[in-house]
C-alpha cells in the first residue's frame, strides 16, 4: 500500500522463562515452564496462587537506584527488554550519539501495555488510605500512565518521531507492532521501537481476575496449569514482561548491512462488538482479522507454515480460535503448524503481542517450532495440531501472530522469511 518495506532488525525480551531472548527461546523449544506460586505477595486467601513472575532480572544498566524508584515496574522491563533489542539491532542505546546511523526526528516508540502502571496505582491507593493524600508520590502518574514504557524509551533514544502507546487488553503487544509497521511503511519514521510490557502480578490485579474466574485454579500443580487447547484446561495464567522489536524501513536497515528477522507483510485490527469479556462464537472477529491481514499481505491461506496462536488456556478462547482457524484456513488448518507458547510463559496481556511475535521471528530464523506442552487429553472441540508437547523442526517462510484482548479486540501481524 504505501511501497515502503518494514522489516524486523532488532528483539529484546523479559519473561518468567528468560531474561534476554536466547534463554527464552531456548525455555519455550524444551518446554521448561517458568509458572510457579507467587512470590512477590502472599497470595494467601485467593482461589489462584501460581503466576508466571520475572526472576533476578539485572537492572544495574538501567538506571539508579533513585531514577529506577521513579518507575513503574513495566517500564523496567520494557527497558531492559529495548536495551537488548537495541544491541541486537547493532544500534546505540541512544540515536543522538555521535556517529549513529539513526536520524533521531524519524524514530518512533509505541510499546503497548493493557494494565500498565497498576502495582504504583494499588500501592499509592494503599498509601492514601492509611496516611493520607500528602503522602502520595508526586510520580504517582507518570509512573502509572500505560503510555509511560514508550515515554521513558523516547526519553532514553532521543527518538523525536511517533511517540505514544497502545492499550487493548491482551492485544496490546500485537496492535502496537502493527501500528509501528504502519509509520514506518507510510514514512512517518524510519525506525520503530515497538512491543509490549507488562508488570500485573500484583494482589489487587489477581483479586480481580480471580473474581472473573478466569484464571487456573491448579496451584498445587503449576508447571501444569497452564494447558492451551487440551480438554481440562480450566483458565490462564498471568504472568509478566516484555516483548521489544526493533523496525526499520527495509533500504534503511540494508545501507547499514544490519540483519534481518523477518519483514511485516500484513496486520490487521478488528472488533468483536460482541462482550466485554468473551470473544464472539466462532471466533468471527478473530477470523476476519486473519482474512484481512491475509489480504493486505496478498498471500493465500495456504502459504502460511505457522500460527503462534493466542491459546489462553481457557475454555471459550481456545474454542473459538481453533474454529476461527478452520473458518479462515479451510483444510489448510490441519496442515499447517500451530503452537502457543503460554503453556510455558504463562500469558502476559499485553506483552503477549511483543514476547509471541519474537517466538514468530526465532521460528523462522531457527525452523523450529515451539511446543504447546501440557497437552495431554485432546478436546475433541479442539482437533488441530497444534504441536504438543515436543517442538519440532520445519522451515518456516510465513509466520503469522495472533491475539485478542477483552472488549472484543483482535490483532494479527503477518511475518515473512527475508532473504
């Protein structure tokens, strides 16, 4: 559409399987699960007590301790998640330095975040109770504000170009990237900082997710909890993080000779307009977001080889989007590989879209298809294959990621092998 091309030079992640994106990828291929009881609170006394939380992250090159105080435990990861992504890309923490091949007025930030800021907002609410309003952080908003992970990366690139955030739920992540592809082709900016992040494992955010008894009750047994697709799934599980992606306009990255992932061929957005929480039977919003982005791309349904699939681990999710798939895919479905990741990572809102986007990147540059491991009794509502429990090894040119956030919204990026 706008004859730019947009290609992936740069990923950086935070997860509870790994804190650099070599660790994690290697986690998800052998189906090391990260989901264990929670730590960073007593969960005692609510009905989920497992999530997936980051461990012993090294934050000694982000910042002060003071500076680091300033901020939301999200916009931690995602920096530390940019700063990786950055050095992979083979570019300067900060654009602005001498001898940087990045014009800083055509760079842009967009990292998505569904809940954002929400244990500074529990803690801070928390704090007015019991002492009162004069002892409120005066960064109570900045660091609560969802829009503040791709206020602080700005801050620290010098990125002069788009700035701003996306919030959908557990789309967040997905619709971020897709919208970062679409200032780059359209030539708002060269060069895209873009992902998501998210730091939810707090006591009020589990309370209420637990109210919505969406989350897996399975705490004696978390390593098993999580379980996409198979018939005794009985929820997600939350977990935390960051997913960055650098992007770059394809003649950009190439006079640099930087390396390349993949190029963004497709994304696509829809609305279920259906329910705040469930997706729409069929999965139809789901479904029309992947024809969408099919055709934008201008590729056929056959030629996709892989679809990391949301597969929350949830009864109506999982449903629907197998039957989305055979809606969109015909008998293609059966065929191609599908794996979610979230049974070892658990599943991170609105980081999703970032961390499950690289897991698309890595399978095309590595031909190996991650495992949806606790896979154990087939659902015969969920019939696909969706490699259990065993990664496996296939070339992989188009890879497709897919995620739905509460309010009925639905992301699709589509990413082909660059040669």
């Amino acid at each position: 559409m706008y004859g730019r091309r947009v290609v992936i030079t740069g990923i950086g992640a935070v997860s509870c399987v790994g804190n650099d994106v070599n660790t994690m990828w290697d986690s998800l291929v052998n189906g090391r699960c990260g989901i264990d009881r929670v730590t960073g609170f007593d969960p005692e006394g609510l009905k989920t007590q497992i999530g997936g939380e980051v461990k012993n992250l090294d934050v000694s090159r982000l910042g002060s301790e003071k500076d680091l105080r300033k901020q939301d435990l999200f916009c931690v990861y995602a920096t530390a998640a940019y700063l990786e992504a950055v050095q992979d890309a083979g570019l300067p923490e900060d654009f602005r330095s001498e001898g940087s091949p990045v014009d800083p007025v055509m760079a842009g930030v967009c990292i998505g975040s569904g809940v954002g800021g929400i244990r500074t907002l529990e803690q801070q609410s928390r704090i007015m109770v019991e002492k009162g309003p004069s002892r409120i952080s005066p960064f109570l908003i900045p660091m609560m504000i969802s829009d503040m992970a791709s206020g602080t990366i700005s801050i620290r690139s010098g990125a002069q170009g788009p700035n701003f955030a996306v919030v959908s739920a557990c789309a967040s992540g997905c619709h971020a990237i897709g919208e970062s592809y679409h200032s780059v082709a359209r030539g708002d900016a060269d060069i895209m900082i873009t992902g998501g992040a998210e730091s939810c494992i707090s006591p009020l955010c589990f309370a209420g997710f637990c109210a919505m008894k969406a989350l897996s009750r399975r705490n004696d047994d978390p390593k098993t909890a999580s379980r996409p697709f198979d018939r005794d799934r009985d929820g997600f599980v939350m977990a935390e993080g960051a997913g960055i992606l650098i992007l770059e306009e394809y003649e950009h990255a190439r006079k640099r000779g930087a390396k390349i992932y993949a190029e963004i061929i497709g994304y696509a957005a829809t609305g279920d307009a259906y329910h705040i929480t469930s997706p729409a039977p069929e999965g139809a919003g789901g479904a029309r977001a992947f024809r969408n982005a099919l055709r934008y791309a201008g590729i056929a349904p056959e030629q996709v080889d892989y679809v990391n699939a949301h597969g929350t681990s949830t009864h109506l999710n999982d449903l629907y989007e197998t039957q989305a798939l055979k809606s969109v895919f015909g008998d293609h479905a059966r065929k191609m590989a599908i794996s979610s990741t979230k049974g070892t990572m658990g599943h991170s809102l609105g980081a999703a879209g970032g961390l499950e986007t690289i897991v698309c990147c890595k399978t095309i540059q590595t031909g190996i298809i991650p495992p949806t491991i606790n896979y154990t009794t087939p659902d015969p509502e969920c019939d696909l294959d969706y490699t259990p429990n065993e990664a496996r090894e296939r070339k992989v040119d188009i890879a497709v990621n897919t995620n739905l956030g509460f309010g009925g919204h639905n992301g699709v990026v589509i990413l082909r092998r660059c040669e």
